[in-house]
C-alpha cells in the first residue's frame, strides 16, 4: 500500500521524505539530512525531524478514520535524543497504539542510519467530520 496520489506536493513530501511501509496502524518513512534542514550550528534542524514523525503518525491514523472523518494532530511531544549531521538518512517508525471512534493515539520513533535513537514522538489525533 502507498500513500495517496493527494499527497504529493505535501510538506512532508517537499522535506524528501520516502515512504517505505505505509498499512493502516504502521508506517515507515525517511528523509536524507541535507544542508536546507540544518540549523545554524549545521545540524538537523529539529522541526525537520518533528515533521518526518508527525507526518508518520498521521499516515499511519489516516486509513484507520471512520467513514466521513479525517484525522487532524490535536497534540504532538517530541523528545530530540541526538543530533543528525547533513548526509545522515533519518527513519521514522510510527505505529498507532491507541484507536477509538473519535480519538487515535500514536508513536514515533525516529533514528538515524546504525538505528540509534534521533527522536521519540507521540501524538493524539482527533477524527473531524468532512465537509
């Protein structure tokens, strides 16, 4: 399964990212650090990373929507564990952890290329009626 067509163009899109898993509840996606997501120090900026997670999560909560919703984030933490240097390949792994009719709760963990820690990230999504 793939992300939808609608997608493209996104702001996720736009940062690079590159779905490799994308099911209802589980999602993985990851994005090459490269010099426009670095931050004055010169590493990854941390809303380059909040962005990768976020747009995860909400992946992985889209197909799950009842019939008539779409998912909108209500609340996302981060907690940045490490820093990423351009050239580095980041990889989320979001997973829905909490489904219900009108609420989902999910998780990402973001990490770099030898599968340490960059960022773990949860976020509570509110399904909204469609108009």
């Amino acid at each position: 399964m793939k992300p939808p067509e609608s997608w493209k163009g996104s702001f996720g899109d736009r940062l690079g990212m590159e779905y490799e898993h994308f099911e209802p509840g589980h999602t993985v996606a990851s994005f090459v650090v490269t010099e426009v997501h670095r931050n004055p120090p010169g590493v990854c900026h941390g809303g380059a990373v909040f962005t990768c997670a976020d747009d995860t999560m909400g992946a992985a909560v889209f197909p799950l929507s009842p019939e008539g919703t779409l998912p909108t984030a209500n609340q996302v933490d981060i907690r940045l564990v490490r820093s990423a240097q351009p050239g580095e390949r980041l990889r989320a792994e979001s997973r829905v952890i909490h489904h219900g009719r009108r609420t989902a709760v999910a998780e990402s963990r973001v990490t770099d290329e030898e599968g340490r820690l960059v960022a773990l990230a949860t976020g509570s999504f509110l399904f909204v009626e469609t108009r």
